[in-house]
C-alpha cells in the first residue's frame, strides 16, 4: 500500500542557501504527523513542496504513489491551513467553508450539503450565518479546518495553524485537532516549532535541523531515546552528567541529611552540588543546581506537598541529587547513541 506522502532526497536551494538538504520521509496513511524544529531548520519549506507552493531543486514528492514533483498546488490531493488562518472576512462562515467546492462548480445542494456536514465535524453547527469577525481566535481555526476538510483531501498540510492564540485556547485546540483528525480520518502533516505541541498531537514526529533530519519517531521514542545531541538538547531539556545524560524530571534533589527538595525519590546513581537557582512554578518547581564535577543540571520536580516558602528555602543549599542507571542515556553529534535501558 502506498504511504500517503513519500519524500526522497528533496532538496530546495534559495541562492547560496540550502533550506532543505536531502529530506527522506514517508508518512502514513490516517498518521498525524508533526515536523519539528528551530526557526530556519527546513520544515515549513518541506511543507511547501508538498503543497506544491516551491518547486525543489532536487528529489521527489509522492503523494498516495502519485509523483507530484512538477505538478502545481491545484492538481495534487492536498489542502493547506495557515497560521492568519486566510479566511474571507467578507462572507459568513459557510459561504467561507463552501468557497473551495463553489470553485469546482460543486452542485449548490451538494456544496451546501458537505459544507454543514464539515462544520458539524469542527463543531461550529450553528454558527453558519457569523462572519469571522464575529469569531473567537479557536472558532476561525476551526472554520479554516472546515473548508480544508470539506475538500476531501487525502493530506492536510498545517502550518504552525496554533500559533496566533493565546496559551489556554492553544492547549484546548490541541486537544481539538486531535479529535478532528481521527474522526476525519485525514493524514495530518503538522509543522511547529512548539516541542510540547508536537509531543502532544503526533503519531510520529521528525525532527529537523538545517535542512535536514536529525531523527523520526514516536513522541516516546524521540524524548525518551533521542538520536542525536541536538535532538536531546531541543526536545525538552537534557542534562549532561560525566558521559551520560538524563531528563529533569528524572531526577531529585535531596539534602544531604536525606530530606527532600521535591518529591521524595532516590536513585542508583547520585552527585553532589550547590543549588544556584529555584524557580517556583506552582504545579513544579525548576532547580539549577551547580554539580562538584563541574556540570549545571536542571531538575524539575512535582509540588507534591511543598509551597513556594519550602522550595525557595533551598536556594545556595549543598544538595545529593540522585536518578536510576535506567533513566541515563548517552547521545553524539553524530547520531551514535548508547541506552543502558529502553
């Protein structure tokens, strides 16, 4: 069976610039699947030559075992939604949502028709006769879902779609697209810079990095066995203790005399250090804490049963800070990474 989109050594220069540099990907069928990245890494030029807005300088797209390479965006099965979200402030909600099958002299029953059905699917049924300025940040996302939805396309392409609203309303619509996307059935090709964002909604994830792609997989393998030190450095925090390295909220902070900074816990493997900063955060607290051997590491552990005046308390103390071997992992530049545990 064909993957829904298939990229070899796609490459896209700008100049003397290389923005993507020998891409290879295959994307399922029904997957939600997120590119991640830095600005300047690639992913929304990847994005583009799907859609067919760049041609590459290099390689191929396949979309459902169609070449598309040199076919231009109104002829490959793809729909894009965009971060300003593009919608027409001039019509209502469903003339917006009919507006791609009016364009393919769609019936106007049969328009009207799937035009509803797509806004029952985003849950806006009610809502047909507003004009997007009557809307909320999340209901013209959803809106601009519907009229992508609507076309059938067998891939939809979002660029960063999540990135003008605020924190709250951005954490409930990732919730939201999850659910839209597994009851539309669509494959979902997700670009974003947001790596809490990415592990939320994916499937499967492919980190870029200049152009090119330092890791794939799923949200658990990515965080918790990074290939590369750049894929542990930028998907969430990573520290490096002696040779090996090992996640925040692996780790706690205790006092020498056994007391806890956080949540109680102990390890196989322990340091000593210095506490340089507490960062109170609520439902966490952050520790900096400056290690003997030289190492900084960040520890970040759960407000079980502690308040702000308990943790700040431990600011300059001297501190055992333990983790398990089976938590360590070790990364190199060159992609080359040793477990002691999956």
């Amino acid at each position: 069976m064909a993957s829904a989109v298939r990229i070899r050594d796609l490459r896209k220069t700008f100049g003397s610039v290389e923005a993507v540099a020998g891409v290879d990907l295959d994307i399922e069928d029904g997957e939600f699947f997120s590119m991640l990245g830095p600005s300047g890494s690639g992913k929304t030029t990847v994005l583009r030559l799907i859609a067919g807005f760049e041609r590459p300088t290099a390689g191929t797209v396949v979309l459902g075992g169609r070449d598309v390479t040199a076919l231009p965006p109104f002829e490959r099965d793809v729909n894009t939604v965009f971060q300003d979200y593009a919608l027409f402030p001039h019509l209502d909600v469903l003339r917006n949502v009919e507006y791609g099958l009016k364009v393919r002299r769609v019936p106007r029953a049969r328009r009207r028709e799937r035009a509803l059905e797509a806004l029952r699917s985003v849950r806006l049924d009610g809502m047909e006769e507003r004009r997007p300025a009557e809307l909320s940040g999340g209901q013209r996302q959803r809106v601009a879902l519907a009229r992508a939805l609507v076309n059938e396309p067998r891939v939809l392409l979002l660029d960063e779609p999540l990135g003008a609203l605020d924190l709250k309303l951005r954490e409930e619509m990732q919730v939201e697209l999850k659910s839209i996307q597994r009851r539309a059935g669509i494959t979902f090709v997700f670009v974003t810079h947001d790596q809490e964002e990415a592990l939320t909604l994916s499937d499967r994830v492919a980190v870029l990095d200049r152009g090119r792609v330092e890791q794939v997989g799923t949200p658990a393998q990515v965080y918790e066995r990074p290939a590369t030190a750049f894929v542990a450095g930028f998907v969430g925090t990573s520290n490096r203790i002696g040779g090996v390295c090992v996640r925040p909220e692996k780790i706690h902070v205790e006092a020498p005399g056994g007391s806890t900074a956080g949540e109680p816990g102990s390890g196989d493997r322990h340091a000593f250090g210095t506490v340089a900063e507490v960062v109170y955060a609520g439902a966490v607290t952050r520790f900096v804490v400056d290690l003997e051997s030289g190492d900084r590491v960040v520890v970040l552990q759960q407000n079980l049963s502690t308040s702000s005046m308990d943790v700040m308390r431990h600011r300059g103390a001297r501190v055992r800070i333990a983790w398990h071997e089976a938590h360590e992992y070790r990364v190199t530049d060159a992609g080359e990474r040793q477990a002691h545990a999956s």
